[in-house]
C-alpha cells in the first residue's frame, strides 16, 4: 500500500470537494449558531403550553453541542487536505482521512442512538396502546 499514488486527478477531486466541504460546514456553523441564538431566547420566554421556555433552551442549546464536533472536524478536513494538496504532505493526507473517520464514526454512531431511541420509543407505544386496548375490552 506506500506505493498509493495521488493523481493530479485525485487531487482536484479532492479540492472541489473541500470547497464543497467548506459551503457545508459554513452553513452548519451559521445554522448552530442561530439554533444557539434561539435557545438563549427560549431561556427568557415563562411558559409555551404549560411547557417552561427554559426547558426549550436547554435543548436547543445541546442540539448545539451535538453539531459542534462534526462541524470542528469538518474545518479540520478542509485544512489538512488543502495542505496535504498544496505541500504533498503524507503527513496531512493520513490527518484528514483520520478526520473523515472521525466524521463518518460520529454521525454512525448518532444515528445508531437515534434508531434505537426511535425503536424504544416504539415499543413503548405499542405496549401503552396494547394496554389501552385491552383496559377498553374490559371494560
């Protein structure tokens, strides 16, 4: 595998991508940062049906957290491909794909816990309205 060789046809796929890659995690850090806003709001507003707004905040404040590390890596990626690109680095080369590992392995593992709280959230339903259904037979 040392004699991988990056074409200058990889190579300006690579750098398109990143530019794409930059739009993308521009997008999202300003979409953060207005999902960061709106829970600092939320924080201040008494109740929304019978719900505490700082109950809002606070999540929205933590979805925020969720999105800052793919965000932060994603900056990373672009930094170390475009210095990899423009100095043949190895070195920046084996650091971006590390941050595409960790990117993908983040956003795996996010949507592994989203399935099985959607799953959960499933039987749960299911067992209440099995419930329900058999509390009505009764009654």
């Amino acid at each position: 595998m040392e004699n991988l060789r990056i074409t200058e046809n990889i190579q300006n796929n690579l750098l398109t991508a990143t530019k794409w890659l930059k739009f993308m995690t521009i997008l999202g850090t300003v979409g953060v940062a207005l999902l960061f806003i709106i829970g600092i709001v939320l924080l201040f507003i008494p109740t929304y049906d019978g719900v505490p707004g700082a109950l809002y905040g606070v999540i929205y404040m933590l979805l925020t957290l969720l999105y800052f590390y793919p965000i932060k890596k994603s900056f990373d990626l672009i930094k170390n491909t475009r210095d990899a690109m423009g100095n043949a680095s190895q070195m920046g080369l084996e650091q971006a794909a590390a941050n595409v590992k960790s990117i993908l392995k983040y956003f795996g593992i996010l949507s592994i816990v989203c399935l099985s709280i959607y799953a959960l959230i499933f039987v749960i339903c299911f067992i209440i309205g099995f419930i329900s259904g058999m509390a009505s037979a009764l009654v």
